[in-house]
C-alpha cells in the first residue's frame, strides 16, 4: 500500500536525530583525552544519547506514516531494539575513540554505527508483527544499508579529523541523516498487507498516541540530560589560584599573583618561557594514525602513565608511547616539565592556571581541547612556585 507522511511529525523525527546525534559526538570527542576513570561512563553517556536519538527518530517516522490500518507497537521488541542500538553504537564510538586512528578504525566504526542504526530499524519493525504483515525489498534494503554506513563514515571520518573539523553542527546533521535517510529509505521498499484475520493480542501493547509522546518525552530529556551532565562548564578562574596543603578544601581560593585591574584578572598565562635551541630538536616516540613516528618536546602538553606504556596528550589527542613514565620523566629531565602526580607529568609552559580539587589540586593546560592534570598534595607547593617564577620572567 502507498504511505503517506505527516509533515510535522517527520520534521521532529529527524530534529530528535540530529539532537542525539549532535550531544553523542560531543560528549564522544571527550572520550579519549578523558581520565581513566571517567572514560567509560562518558561512553556509556555518548552511546545511550545517540542510541535514544536513533530509537526517537525511528518510531516518530513510523507514526509519521499514515497506513491505513490500526498498528499496535509490542512492548518487548521495541525495548530489545533499543538495547541491541546502544550495544552496536556504543561499540563503533569505542572504535573510533580507542583504537589507533588506522585504515581499520575508519573503516570498522563506520560499519559499526551503519549496522547500528539498520538493527535498530529492523528490530523496531518487528514490533508491528501483530498488526500487519510486512513484505521488504531486497534492493531497496540493500540501498539503506549502504547509505546508514557511507553517511554514517563522513559524519564520523569529520567529527574526529582534527585538521579538517568542521562545526560539530555539520557532522551531527550527518549523522542524523543518516538515520532518516536509512529510515524513509527502507519505508519506501517495505510493503504492508493488513492481517487476513485478527489475531489475539499476544503481549502488552501500546497506543500510537501515547507512544508518540513518550517517545518525543524521553529523546529530548535524555539529550538535554547527558548534555548538562558530560558537558564541561567552560567559566573559569582567570588567575591562578593560591594551593595550600593545609587549607580545606570548601575554603576561600587566593591568587597566586596579585591582580591590580579587571584586565590583568583575564590574562592567560600562555606565552612559552625561553626554551633551549635544541628544545624543538628532541622527541618522544609515538603512535599517530598506526604509524610510528615522533613528537617534539615543545608539542607535548602533558604525560599520563597507563600500565606499562604512556599516552602522551598533544593539544588535541592522546597518542601512545611505548615508554615508561620513568623513561619519559628522564627524557624530558633539564626542559620545563614537572612530574606532578606519580602517573602524570605536564609541561609548565602549558599551564594556565592551577585550582583546588578536594585536598590536592588540578592543573588546567592551554590546549584547543579542553583538559586538566592532577596534582598531588606533596607538588602543589613546587608547582605554585615554578609558575609563579615563570609568571614573574612573563612580566619582567
């Protein structure tokens, strides 16, 4: 039978997409430079945000379309669509965010995510087994399968290409066309022939009305949830502030540097001491894209131990080094880095400021991504002072 669309209703389909879409990539490009710690839940977050956009934008398209027959939605494969979504996405956010930026990672998280959303589409249609019988198109099926994954690979191949980035809105558009790209495709090759006779309802079933407003309901409030929660408040201290081992943690946080106006309270402290000439000329071996290559020591912000190895934190990602922390603390020994924490190091040329954290401290870098050092309690002193002497050679 020919399908009709409501205009409204596919225009939010494709709105909650891109919503999920936009808070997964957001919270997915933290991933990798995140502390150990924090890198699962913040997974666990990107992949339910885009898992929930997949699912709202899938069954707001079905109630888009006006079949004439009534449709009821089994609870159980409805729910088991969502889950199998999260696990297949959440894989493919892994790949891309772990893995060694290799031809294989591109390739496989992009299939990953394609896969995803054709699970989540095919899955959910078993939902409507009771009300109608559905007749699929092979072709058409193959059809939106190859353009989930090929628009499912630029979204991705954009959003994490550091050099060619474009507005993380961009990629987010993508990626929900994508979704209902592969959606409205597949709809077009599915053919639907009412029941020859009523069959007895065989599990719980749920309106279209009320489906469409849980639906509706539910995208949005876990995309606005995940985004208040993952997503890093960008007001800052504008000095750096006054680390003492001996004051609480809920106590008042001074200055390191007196500040005389409201202009001198905003300054960053990012200007590079003088460094040694052959500074530029020494390097720490690295992996980048699955190749082996090198990173100069004035391209290194910070160092972060991991087992055996480290992962060394340019500016924008973490690359692997096959070295030890011990190893690397004594490469760098004599340029301007310090060993705050027994599994970190940072370099004191990309600090820009220092703040309390409990009863140690972080430090806050310059870098284009956001990211932050823990300091220990027994380094908050030798710390304040390396900056502060490095802020007074600034202003002399």
């Amino acid at each position: 039978m020919q399908l009709s669309y409501e205009p409204s209703l596919v225009a939010l389909s494709l709105l909650i997409a891109i919503q999920g879409s936009y808070v997964a990539l957001l919270i997915a490009l933290r991933i990798r430079s995140a502390q150990a710690r924090s890198r699962r839940l913040l997974l666990a977050g990107a992949a339910i945000s885009l898992a929930v956009g997949i699912w709202g934008m899938h069954f707001l398209g079905m109630l888009a379309a006006r079949l004439p027959l009534p449709v009821n939605y089994l609870v159980l494969p409805t729910l088991v669509s969502f889950l199998i979504c999260v696990l297949v996405v959440g894989f493919a956010l892994a790949a891309i965010s772990f893995w060694p930026r290799s031809a294989l990672t591109l390739a496989t998280a992009p299939v990953a995510m394609g896969s995803g959303i054709v699970t989540m589409h095919y899955t959910g249609m078993w939902a409507l087994h009771a009300s109608t019988r559905m007749v699929h198109d092979p072709p058409i099926v193959a059809l939106s399968v190859l353009i989930s994954i090929v628009t499912s690979a630029l979204a991705l191949w954009l959003t994490f290409d550091e050099a060619r980035r474009p507005s993380l809105f961009v990629s987010a558009s993508l990626l929900g066309l994508a979704i209902s790209g592969m959606h409205f495709t597949a709809m077009a090759g599915t053919s639907f022939y009412p029941l020859s006779m009523s069959e007895p309802e065989s599990a719980l079933s749920v309106s279209p009305d009320l489906l469409a407003i849980i639906v509706t309901v539910v995208a949005f409030a876990v995309s606005g949830g995940f985004l208040l929660t993952f997503v890093p408040e960008h007001s800052e201290p504008t000095a750096l502030e006054n680390l003492s081992e001996d004051s609480p943690a809920t106590s008042e946080v001074r200055p390191v540097i007196s500040i005389t106006a409201q202009a001198e309270a905003e300054i960053v402290l990012s200007k590079p001491l003088p460094s040694r000439p052959s500074l530029a000329a020494q390097s720490l071996p690295i992996e980048r894209d699955g190749f082996k290559t090198a990173l100069s020591f004035e391209h290194v912000f910070a160092v972060r131990a991991d087992a055996h190895y480290t992962f060394i934190f340019d500016g924008k990602e973490d690359l692997f080094c096959p070295l030890g922390i011990g190893e690397v603390e004594e490469l760098l020994a004599g340029a301007h880095f310090l060993r705050v924490h027994r599994s970190h190091i940072v370099n004191l040329q990309r600090i820009k400021l220092v703040r309390k954290s409990g009863d140690s401290a972080v430090a806050e870098l310059t870098s284009p991504l956001p990211k932050t050092v823990p300091v220990s309690r027994t380094k908050i002193h030798e710390l304040r002072a390396l900056v502060s002497e490095r802020s007074s050679a600034e202003t002399a």
